[in-house]
C-alpha cells in the first residue's frame, strides 16, 4: 500500500552526531544489541581485534545477541569518547542500533512518522532550541481502509492528537496550567475510547473548572521514581534529594517544558491505536515536569541552558529506553490513586 505522507519535524534533518564531544555518550549506560548483519561481520573479523569482538558478544536472557559492558561502557568506546569499530571498519560495521540512534520511526502503514530521542543530548537540544509548534502534528485523515488498524480510530486520534498538542500553543500562559487542561481533557478522551466512542464531534463537548493547587504534595512522584531501576546512581542520588524543591516558573523553562510536551505527545501518542491508551502518554509528561523542574532547582539549573538539557536528557534516557521502566510507571498510572488524573492535576 502506497503511504499518504512521512511525517517529519524540522529539526530532524539537522542531527549530527557531536561524536567525542557528547556530555554524555550513548555507549555507556546501555546493552548494545548486536544485530544479525553485524554479528556475522565480526565472526568473520581476523586479528586480535577480530577475536576481541567475538569474545564481548554474548547472548543476553532474551536471546538477543549483545556486547558485555566493561565499567558500564562499550567495550570499544575508547577513551576519547569515540568507537574503534568505526575507526576500524567504517560507519557501515557499526551495530544498527549505533547507525540510527537518536533516529526514531514508527509505521502506521499509510504514514510514517520521524523523531529524535531526547535521549541524546545533541538531539535534546535540536528538540529544546527548535521554534516550530511541531507543526508537523497537523490536520489529515487515513482515506483507505487498513489491514492494521481501524480507519476510525485512527482519525480520531489524529484528532485528538492535535487538540491535545494546540494545549500548548499559547507562549503566554504557564506550561502548569496548560498542562492541566491537557491531562483533563486526556482523561475525557481515554473515557471516550474505553467506552469505544470515536467520534471526533465528542472531542469538542470537553469542559474544564481547574482545580486549587498544592505543588508541595509532589514527594509521591518522586518517591515512585525511586522504585525504577536506575542505572546512574549518581543521577539516583539527586532524585532522592530533590523531592522538596520546585523550580520558580520562567518564560524560558516554561517553553522548554512545552517542547518536551509535543515531543512525547508526537512519540507516543499514536501508540494508542493498538494500547487504546493515550492518558499514560499524558502523565508521563506530568511526571517528567515535576522530577525535571525539581532537579533544575536543586541544581541551581534555573539559569544554565546546557545544564538544562542534561537533566531533561538524562530524565528521558533512564525512563524511555527501560521497558520495565515503562511498564512500571503505565502500571503506577493505572492502579495507584495518587496518580489519578485528578490527583496529578492538583499538584501542577
């Protein structure tokens, strides 16, 4: 079937790779996954080097083939930061997963959409500096029906999609009290699609009376953090001490904030044409302004751009690449009541 469009932010494009200057490399930190490609190259590699591969390959519980970590790093990440399979044999040899990262893409089979993961420093801040309204979440529709999916349910969550984001449109009004009209409005449209309603007309009977605020009830976000598997516990550390602190609104974090809001509402909101979840989208975004503005305080961060960057970058590497991670925040979500959407929305 011949796809309608690729959907692709501005600031794609403009990624490259800052190699041995990165704050904070992707070879550490992380398994490496071998893919099948690769793994045979470096069967066949002759040499000490060659025989240095294949004894840092193994299989992991999974059964994917991986490179065992030395200190929590690649064992070819070499000490200025850059990769001696590279050096070696040339980008092409690198692993797939080394190629494409931060690159991110996700085919719904009539379009497919492109992204960077904040995970990356470089590209976190591609995200951050970026002036687009990440127009790229614009109005269409799915015209044919699809083996994938139904067309239906696609279209309203196109939809809904774009109300939710154009939440966050106004440079006037404070990201918390944007946020909490998007997380209401969020929940109204889970209700919707947990009663299989996907008439995009209901989208626009929504209405909302805010609620008072305590932003001093926040320390049971932060305690949940602390139950994830962490890999920086360095980075553990400063969760644990910054549960008290609340970051003083700015114009400049509040528009940093609304970025990271359109970057996870364009990643992961579509997700729900097979999860039927869109509100986990939606308080991962409250729980990555409530521990990121807490950190920035407790850092001293309000008025360092690049400090910044790292504690949103760090936020996104340690929960958006843990699928157990994930799963046990989309669990926290579904079955804690401090985590309601009513609950969340009183503490922004």
């Amino acid at each position: 079937m011949k796809k309608t469009k690729d959907i692709v932010p501005d600031f794609y494009s403009d990624f490259r790779c800052i190699a041995g200057a990165c704050p904070d490399t992707c070879c550490s930190g992380w398994d490496i996954e071998v893919d099948d490609n690769s793994r045979e190259f470096y069967q066949n590699a002759e040499g000490i080097f060659g025989e240095k591969l294949r004894k840092s390959m193994t299989e992991d519980e999974d059964g994917e083939m991986i490179f065992v970590l030395e200190n929590g790093k690649c064992p070819f990440l070499n000490q200025e930061k850059l990769c001696d399979i590279q050096i070696r044999f040339g980008e092409e040899h690198i692993c797939e997963t080394c190629r494409t990262f931060p690159r991110l893409s996700q085919d719904y089979t009539e379009f497919t959409e492109y992204m960077l993961s904040a995970a990356c420093p470089e590209a976190c801040r591609l995200i951050l500096c970026d002036e687009s309204n990440f127009e790229c979440i614009g109005d269409f529709e799915i015209k044919n029906e699809t083996n994938g999916y139904p067309r239906e349910l696609m279209n309203f969550l196109l939809k809904a999609r774009k109300i939710t984001s154009d939440h966050f449109k106004d440079q006037n009004e404070k990201f918390s009290e944007q946020l909490k009209k998007c997380l209401a409005f969020s929940e109204y449209v889970q209700q919707l699609l947990d009663n299989d309603i996907f008439s995009s007309d209901e989208l626009f009977n929504f209405q909302f009376i805010p609620p008072e605020s305590d932003r001093k009830k926040r320390n049971f976000v932060f305690e949940m953090h602390r139950q994830l598997d962490i890999a920086d516990k360095e980075w553990l550390d400063i969760l644990m001490q910054s549960a008290d602190h609340i970051l003083k609104d700015s114009d400049e974090t509040d528009r940093e904030f609304r970025r990271l809001a359109l970057y996870y509402i364009y990643r992961y909101y579509l997700n729900a044409v097979d999860s039927y979840d869109i509100i986990t989208t939606v308080k991962r975004i409250v729980c990555c302004y409530i521990v990121c503005s807490g950190i920035c305080e407790y850092l001293n961060a309000g008025n360092d751009f690049e400090k910044r960057v790292l504690i949103y970058q760090k936020y996104s590497k340690e929960i958006e690449h843990s699928f157990e991670n994930k799963s046990f925040l989309t669990d926290e979500f579904e079955i804690n009541p401090e985590f309601s959407s009513l609950s969340l929305i009183s503490i922004l």
